[in-house]
C-alpha cells in the first residue's frame, strides 16, 4: 500500500441518524487499492460486517488477532457470508476506528483485506488486525457495510482509492 500521499478520497458518509448499513456503490476502476476509514460509535455493540458486490454467498474468510491489554485471542473463519472487521464499541459515547485496505481491488484474483480496529471502553478496550478473504476474480463495484446493533449518529466512513 502506497503513502497516505496518493489516496484520493472517492466517497463519505456521516450518518444524520442511526443506521443499520453503510454503502459504497459504483467504484470506479482508476485506483489500485481501496481504504476504508470508518469512526463509529454504537450504544449496545455488535458486530462490524462487510460484503463485496452485494454477495451473500460463503465466500470470505477471515483470520484475527485481539488484545486487550490483559489477554490475546485468535480466530480464523471459512465460508461466510461476510468478513467481520470487528467488535463495534459496548460502551455507549465512545468511539471506535477501523481501517479496511483492499489489495487489488479490481484485478482478476481473488481479493485480499487487511483490517484494523482500535475499541475505546474509556481506558481499557481492545485492538485488532485482521486478514481477510474474497473468494472472488470480480472487480470490486460495492462496499457494504453493517452493523447488527446499528451504527450511530455521526459514524463516518469514507472510502479512497490509492494511485
């Protein structure tokens, strides 16, 4: 992945009002790379889930790593529906961030993520990275995003491409 020098933003949202999804559609094919920065909140928590080109068929795997701090787990998962980024924060106010990079975006391979998180619980918390799979050769079009316990006002996610 290039510096933060060649990303161009291609798209934001800010959210006026809860929500269950967020969506990027008609991704364009100029860039090599895709990044997905997402600030969220979320007053219960969930589970952070993304779907490339609208497929809910068993095709993304994902393997992760979290800390808190005081403990370490790992998890890998095969034939799902989507790629789980992350937890969304438990703790109502507090923010959470998530960095999403999609390698090759729109070449004929399958598509490789790898995804960040950082979980504020007012001092403790957690952190995360995750490397995830599409077993699919399509060019990546949409980005769907969503969150089982909704993403809360003014979560914002903006998607660039890299040069």
């Amino acid at each position: 992945m290039p510096d933060t020098s060649t990303e161009v933003a291609i798209a934001t949202t800010t959210l006026g009002s809860a929500a269950a999804n967020i969506e990027f559609t008609s991704i364009g094919s100029g860039y090599t790379d895709l990044r997905l920065v997402l600030v969220s909140s979320d007053a219960v928590g969930g589970l952070i889930t993304m779907q490339l080109n609208s497929d809910t068929a068993s095709n993304y795997s994902r393997t992760v790593l979290n800390g808190t701090g005081t403990a370490a787990s790992t998890a890998n998962q095969t034939n799902r529906t989507s790629i789980t980024i992350g937890p969304n924060n438990a703790v109502s106010g507090l923010w959470s961030l998530y960095t999403v990079d999609i390698f090759s975006y729109a070449g004929s391979t399958n598509k490789t993520v790898l995804s960040t998180n950082s979980v504020d619980q007012n001092g403790s918390g957690q952190v995360g990275v995750l490397v995830g799979l599409w077993r699919n050769t399509a060019a990546i079009t949409s980005i769907k995003l969503t969150d089982g316990s909704n993403f809360a006002t003014g979560t914002t996610a903006t998607l660039y491409g890299i040069l």
